[in-house]
C-alpha cells in the first residue's frame, strides 16, 4: 500500500485478491461461513449469528468481537447488505446507513477457479480509530495510513488462509468443510 495522505473522512479502501484453485461454490462455502472467519484473521477473535439466524442472508446481523494489541479489545454488530451467492458478500458495520466501515468479499470464476477479492471502506461513522485521532489529530493521515497498511496485511492473511482450506477442500474432493 502506498501512502495516499488520506483522512478518516475520506473514506479510505483497501482491497487484496488472489487465485484459488477451486470453483466458485467451494470458494463461497468459506467465504460465507462468517463463523469460520475468527480462524483466517489475525485480529477477529469470535462471530455469533444474531436474532436466531444461523448464516448469511440480506439483513442479517452478527456480533464481532476483535482484538489488537495498541486498540484493545472491542465487539460490533454488523449487518449483511449485499448477499449474492456465489458472487458478492458484503457487511456494513454498525448502523447499514452510516457504518463505521463496510467489508465485502467478490468472486468471480476465472481460468478453472476463482478469483477472489477483499474489499474494506473506513468510515465514514466514527469508530474506535477516531479516538485515537481524537488524541493527536496532526497525525490523522498518519494514524489512517498505518491502519489500512494493517488492514491490507491482515486481509492478505485472511485470504491466502481461505486459499489453503479451498485448494485442500478442492484436491480432496470434498464438496465444503
């Protein structure tokens, strides 16, 4: 990631890809098992479905709870507002309308697998960062900067952990987890 100068309310992105080994259907099995997602992420630490739900469908909410060693410990509740299997997953944290940031995963097939794509926008609601530029605010672009790098890493973890599971899922013959 190269510095941009970007603020907070800019809403920055960030987005990391790679080629699976694997169809789109295997591919989807991970990518929309949001309780599998603590395993592949350096900083989520638990998922839990609310309101009796058991997966992912259009409105559907669940509780995230994180963890990072400068921001502490914290939980949100995210809502899914895109759900197009097995293409696009998309969730807004917090409030859908004005969430504090947005996650989406993308796949598409390309030469005999799929190509997979991780997509995050910061803001534009407050979040815990915003304290953290609340505290030195001549350091925002700096402050924002080094989250996203963060973001891009963890992400780039993310996905080469769902490659792994889809290529082994896929060579074993096994048709999900």
């Amino acid at each position: 990631m190269e510095w941009t100068g970007a603020r907070y309310a800019d809403k920055p992105t960030v987005e990391v890809h790679t080629w699976i080994a694997a169809g789109p259907a295997h591919v989807w099995a991970l990518v929309s098992d949001i309780e599998l997602m603590p395993r592949m992420s350096p900083e989520l630490r638990s998922v839990e479905w609310l309101d009796g739900r058991s997966g992912p469908a259009l409105g559907a909410r669940f509780v995230g709870r994180s963890k990072h060693e400068a921001l502490g410990e914290w939980a949100t509740t995210s809502h899914i507002v895109e759900y197009e299997p097995p293409r696009r997953l998309a969730w807004a944290v917090e409030d859908p309308q004005h969430p504090t940031a947005i996650w989406r995963f993308t796949l598409q097939p390309q030469d005999g697998g799929t190509l997979l794509r991780e997509w995050m926008q910061m803001g534009p609601a407050r979040s815990g960062l915003s304290f953290a530029i609340d505290r030195m605010p001549e350091k925002e672009q700096k402050i924002v900067f080094v989250r996203m790098r963060e973001f891009e890493t963890n992400m780039t973890v993310t996905l080469a952990e769902i490659k792994k599971l889809a290529e082994s899922a896929h060579s074993s013959g096994e048709a999900g987890l």
